[in-house]
C-alpha cells in the first residue's frame, strides 16, 4: 500500500526537528504527532515539501475543544501525501486566552475556508489569514458555539415551557 | 488570495456595477450568495457568502448516540445520502474495530454506486439545463426515479434515506431489489448513451463548455479540491482506489481523468463514472451469489440493534435492544479518520470519542465545502453565464456546504 511506513516518517521527523515535536501514536494507523505554534509552520512546510514524505495534500483543518486540559484548543491538521499514500495527524494545543497560531494559507490556499470555519466554531485567531471572518454562522454572534461551555439549546427559551404543551 | 468585500467605491462615475448573485436565484440551485462587481457581462471580483442553511450538525452530533447521528448525515449531500449514511458507519465500525461479512461489503457498494450515478445524474442534467438544453435533463430524472424506487425496497424512503446500520442492514434485501436492480442496469445504459449522444458532441454545449473554468492539478489540489471536479483536472485521487474501504479492492473499475481540467472534463469524467459504477454493481451482483444469502449484518450483537421480534422473545436481545437504545455500550476511547468517496469529493469524518454515549466531537470534512471556497476567486475575468454552468458543474450541494 504506502510507500514509506509510519516508523520512517517518524525518523524522518525526529532527525529534523528532535523535541520540537512529540510522536502520540498511531491510532487506528493514523500517525498522530503533536508540536507547538512556534514551529506549525516550518513543521507543515517540511512535511509538505520533503522529497521522501511529500504531504502535499491538506485533507482538513479543525478543532476539538478540551475544558478539562490546561490547554483547552487542540488545532487538528490533517495531511495526505498522495505520492505515498499516507496520512499524517497533527495537533497543536493552545492556551485559553492565548488562542492564535499561524496561519497555513502561506502554504495552501484550501486552508483559508478550513480555517474561517475553525475560527467560527472555536475562536481560534489564525495570524495572517487574509480574511478571517466568520463563514457559518452569523456575523454578529457574540460566541464560538462548538465550544465545550456553550449547550446545545438555549437555556433561556422560551417557547418550549411545559404549559405550552399542557403540562 | 484577497476575499474581501471589494465594493467600497460609491463612485457615480463607475461603470461597474454590483449584482447579487442569490442566495435563492433559480441559476444557483440551492441557497448559494455571491455578490459580483461586473464590467458588462464580465465579472471583476466576487465574493461568497454561505452558511445560509447552517444547522449546528457538529453540535448536534455531540449529543446524539451513534446510532442516532445517521439521519444528519442524510442531510448533508442529500443527493447521495446513502454514500454519507455508509459513510458513517464504516467510521464508527472502523472505532468498535467490526469486521463485516463480504456480503454486506457488496450490498453497501451497490447502494452507494447507485447513489453516485444518482448525484452524477442531477449534477450532469443541470449542467445541461443551465446551458440551455432541458431535454437530457428530463430524459436522466427518468433514471433517478428508478434508483429511487429501488432505495424505497430496502429501506422505504427516497431522498433522506438513513439507510444501514452500525454493523451492516437493518433487514435483508429482498427479491425485488435485486430484479429493479438488474433492470436498471439495462435500462440505464441506454438512456446514458442516449444522453451523451445529446451533449457530447454537440457544437452549443461544447462551445460553452469547453475551456470554461479550467484549472490546473497544481491550483486544485492548493486549494484541496477532491472527487470528479480534481479528476478532470487530470490528478487520480479517487479514495475508493487508494484507501479501498467497503471491500472496493476486491472490484476491477478505473478512474477516469481528464486533461484540461474544465466544465467540459467534468461533465465527461461523471459519465465515465457512472459507467464504472455500473460496472462495480454488476460485480457485486455476481459476487453476491457466492455469498451466503442469509447474512445481511455482522455479528456483533452489543453494537447491532436486534429484530423487534427477538427483542420481545429473547432476553440477550432484550438487554442489548436496552443498553443500545439507551447508550450504556463500552466504546473505545480513541480518534479516528475515516473518508469515502462521495459523489462530489473525499467525504470525511473525524471522530473523537471517549467512550462515553455520543461522540465527543464529531467532524465532517465535506468535499462541498471545501471545493466551493474557489469559486469566487475562480469567477474573476469569466463572464455571467460561464460563472453559471461553472457553479452547476463544482456539483456544491446547499446541505453539505452548510452542514
């Protein structure tokens, strides 16, 4: 199937940037390796541009909001070398108050919805983007909905009280 | 790539002028804005506005049980829901670690390859409707009427089919299924060649065709373009070929591409496709009969919801029927990337899930979405009318571009 395995692009990864970047695992075949803000970018642009690994391809962009961790944003990049045929997971997690990373639009020009959509969602602030707006949801909403704190419905509705339906 | 609003000029001398461009105009076919800043005909700058059917699916799914996220999925590429509702499946299968019997494997790729012809059908008609030509249009609806018909024999609806289970089909496929199935595959090649001998030749839709929107295999894969539209341009990502999901390497089907990477390409790469999806089903027909014809799930009775009647008459049903419904199933903590080819592009699903009832997060990536951010910078220097057939020809769906 893929042409290099998990284990090389882990050498490969840990000749170049050591402890800047943090193997996870491999769950369910997925590497999943985890670094900071400070290097995202050099990191995504050597995996892009390397000639062995070649993840050219950007599948997503996304963000899973931790309450309980002391950094509470994951930033969740997913990678396919279409040479290889392989993927790769990334995570970067950011601080609550301190919520911004580089933007990858330098590197591909598909980040640039991916990451309206992460910000709208999460409030991540990507630095650089060239438009960071919001793109779902309403321009004026106040909150980052996807987030942990923020329920489903509304608590304060009103139009599903118990007497409107006779109860 | 600037995206910005760009009409700040409230110059009276202009000559340009500002058009809204949806969100519901009949050229768009769904809920898509764009305003354009024209020079005549001739756009100079656009910019999209979407989310006008945003339904909060991500959030949703962080509440529902596994089981219970499947009628979502519907709504997104609600042309080919049943590629999506597979789709999700295999996700969650791919977390509980469920092997399925190559039987059901099958069953699934003549669903979802039905669905594929039906999505290509409305995609490939409309492109004909918006230059001008009704008539391939009528003749293929035709056709989807009776893929619909043969979605309502295995699960009863038609659009929003929720069709499946965790761990393969909520009831065997009957009889008539099989037969509706073995006649669309005569009927449809007829009507295929019928319709491409309408369009594929013909001076008027070549003419407004060919060399409109073309892009290059660099730009689109920069800008993350996945499916057909990636296809014309001559890059052969297809998932189904290089992550074979569902048992698609054990079929014989290739993946058509085109060169020019323009409306024209992609009308032709998705009769391609529906030729090779008809030769996937025909496989599948004939790899089925070796299968034991009994076997329509796998058997893993703690994720699989039981039949009404054992539930009532068996005291392991019960309880399974008990801790599905009310989600006390142990789950595997752990994330999971699963995509499968919808009809439009590479439809993901990222789950995160720590064992608890519902996901803990849930995210779709979808092609729609992803393939349509280039469509306003793509617009700049194209005339109206092609800015039209080149929106018909991305095949964006409203559901999916908002979920």
């Amino acid at each position: 199937m893929s042409k290099v395995t998990n284990e090389e692009i882990i050498g490969l990864i840990t000749a170049k940037f050591g402890d800047k970047v943090i193997i996870e695992g491999e769950p369910y075949g997925m590497l999943t390796v985890e670094t900071s803000r400070e290097a995202i970018i050099e990191f995504l642009g050597f995996l892009k541009e390397d000639a062995a690994l070649k993840f050219g391809f950007l599948t997503d962009i996304t963000a899973v909001h931790y309450p309980d961790l002391e950094k509470q944003t994951g930033v969740v990049y997913h990678l396919h070398s279409l040479v290889n045929n392989i993927r790769i997971r990334i995570k970067v997690f950011l601080a609550d108050g301190d919520v911004h990373i580089p933007s990858a639009t330098v590197l591909w020009d598909g980040a640039n919805w991916m990451e309206r959509e992460t910000y709208d969602f999460f409030g991540v602030d990507f630095v650089g983007h060239p438009d960071l707006r919001r793109i779902l949801n309403v321009d004026d909403m106040t909150v980052f909905p996807m987030r942990r704190e923020y329920p489903l419905e509304d608590p304060n509705r009103v139009d599903k009280k118990d007497y409107f339906f006779g109860r | 790539m600037q995206n910005h609003p760009v009409f700040t000029d409230n110059d009276p001398q202009s000559e340009l002028s500002t058009l809204n461009l949806g969100p519901t105009h009949p050229a768009t076919h769904g809920v898509f804005q764009n305003v354009l800043q024209l020079d005549g005909e001739r756009i100079v700058s656009g910019v999209s506005t979407i989310g006008y059917i945003h339904r909060a699916f991500e959030k949703i799914a962080e509440h529902r049980p596994f089981y219970q996220i499947t009628p979502l999925t519907d709504r997104l590429n609600y042309c080919s829901s049943p590629i999506n509702n597979m789709g999700w499946h295999m996700t969650v299968e791919k977390l509980l670690n469920i092997q399925l019997p190559k039987r059901v494997d099958y069953l699934r790729v003549i669903i979802m390859e039905l669905a594929r012809i039906s999505d290509h059908i409305v995609c490939n008609g409309v492109l004909g409707v918006d230059t001008g030509a009704f008539t391939g249009f009528l003749y293929m609806m035709e056709f989807r009427e009776h893929i619909y018909e043969i979605y309502e024999e295995i699960c009863g609806s038609r659009l929003t089919t929720n069709v499946g289970r965790i761990g393969g089909f909520e009831r065997n496929f009957n009889e008539i299924f099989f037969s509706k199935v073995r006649k669309f595959l005569v009927d449809f090649p007829k009507g295929l060649a019928e319709f491409e001998s309408l369009f594929n030749r013909n001076r008027i839709f070549i003419d407004r065709t060919k060399g409109v929107a073309a892009v290059s295999p660099e730009t689109a894969l920069s800008y993350s373009w996945t499916g057909p539209i990636l296809r014309a341009t001559g890059v052969d990502y297809d998932v189904r070929a290089m992550n074979p999901y569902s048992s698609y390497q054990d079929f014989d089907f290739e993946v058509p591409v085109g060169t020019r990477g323009d409306v024209y390409d992609r009308f032709l790469v998705r009769n391609e496709e529906m030729k090779q999806s008809m030769r996937m089903i025909d496989q599948a027909l004939k790899m089925i009969e070796k299968e034991d014809p009994t076997i329509f799930h796998a058997d893993v009775p703690e994720y699989y919801l039981p039949p009404k009647e054992e539930v009532y008459n068996n005291m392991e049903a019960l309880i399974y029927h008990f801790k599905i419904v009310m989600g006390e199933v142990e789950t595997p903590v752990g994330e999971v990337y699963h995509s499968v080819e919808g009809a439009n592009g590479e439809l993901g699903f990222y789950l995160v899930n720590d064992g608890g009832r519902s996901p803990y997060r849930l995210h779709f990536r979808r092609p729609s979405f992803i393939n349509y951010q280039m469509y306003a910078p793509m617009s700049r220097g194209m005339l109206l009318s092609d800015a039209i057939i080149n929106m018909s020809s991305l095949n964006v769906i409203a559901g999916e571009l908002d979920a």
